[in-house]
C-alpha cells in the first residue's frame, strides 16, 4: 500500500487489520477517493478519514465499498463482522479542555441513514400479482375492443 500514508503505532491491532483491509478493497476498484465519493454517500474527505483511521467508517459506508468492489456472500460478512471489531476497538478522541463541550466525533455510532440506492425495493406483498391481474384486464379490454371494432365495421 504504497500509496498510502502511515498508520499510527499505537492503533489496536483491530483498527489497524480493517484498515488495511479497507484500503485493498478501495485500490482494487481503481477507483479514486473522489470517484469513490461520487458511488456512495459519503464525501472524499470522509473516505480519506476512514481510509486512514482518523475516524471509522459507518457500517453502510463499508457496505457501499463492498457493493463497489464486487463483494457479496461470506467476504462481505466478515468484512462486517471486523468492523464491529474495529468500531469497539477504535481510539476515542479526547477533549482538548475540560471546559469542552461533547465533541463532534465523541462516541461512534453506526449512521443510521441509508442512501435511498442502497435500499431494497420495496415490495408490498402480492405485487406483482396485482400486476399480472392489471395486464390481463388490460389485454381482455383491447380484445374486447377489437371485437366491437370489427362488429361495427363488418
């Protein structure tokens, strides 16, 4: 990972192995952290902060990379599963003063938003049999105006 700037020494090994995990799954898209950026919901300058472990990726961040780079099944539930390992694991800001207020990035958080790309459709139940029963009822309609055309013609 040549192309990437150090972590730091003192990051649990947790954060350090999903790190670099992220990083092989972002080089093999070819993809650069703007394009990046632009599939997913989430801006170049927050994949640089994920992809550099100044900050962890929310889980649906993790799920868009994996889409992108074509990973499904088992990989992308172990990918999973290493995140939650990471997210427990990953070092907590401390505030500058006791004065301080909750800072912005205190206490990680899986974010709950899911871009409306990354939804399942959704289905309600029966459908698509309400479907069928539309192109039937239509198709019965235009024979039923074929005939009455060709009667009043004849």
């Amino acid at each position: 990972m040549s192309g990437w700037q150090a972590l730091p020494d003192d990051l649990p090994p947790e954060v350090r192995h999903f790190v670099e995990q992220l990083r092989r799954l972002k080089d093999g898209t070819g993809l650069s952290l703007v394009a990046l950026g632009a599939r997913t919901a989430y801006s170049k300058s927050s994949w640089h902060r994920y992809l550099n472990a100044t900050q962890p990726p929310p889980r649906q961040a993790v799920a868009a990379l994996c889409r992108i780079a074509g990973l499904d099944g088992t990989d992308a539930e172990r990918l999973t599963v290493r995140w939650e390992l990471a997210v427990q694991a990953w070092p907590r800001p401390a505030a500058a003063t006791e004065g301080d207020k909750v800072s912005a990035t205190e206490g990680y958080e899986d974010d709950p938003t899911l871009p409306w790309w990354d939804e399942p459709p959704r289905r309600k139940p029966g459908g698509i049999n309400r479907l069928l029963l539309a192109a039937v009822l239509l198709l019965v309609l235009l024979l039923a105006v074929g005939v009455v055309g060709a009667v009043a013609s004849g």
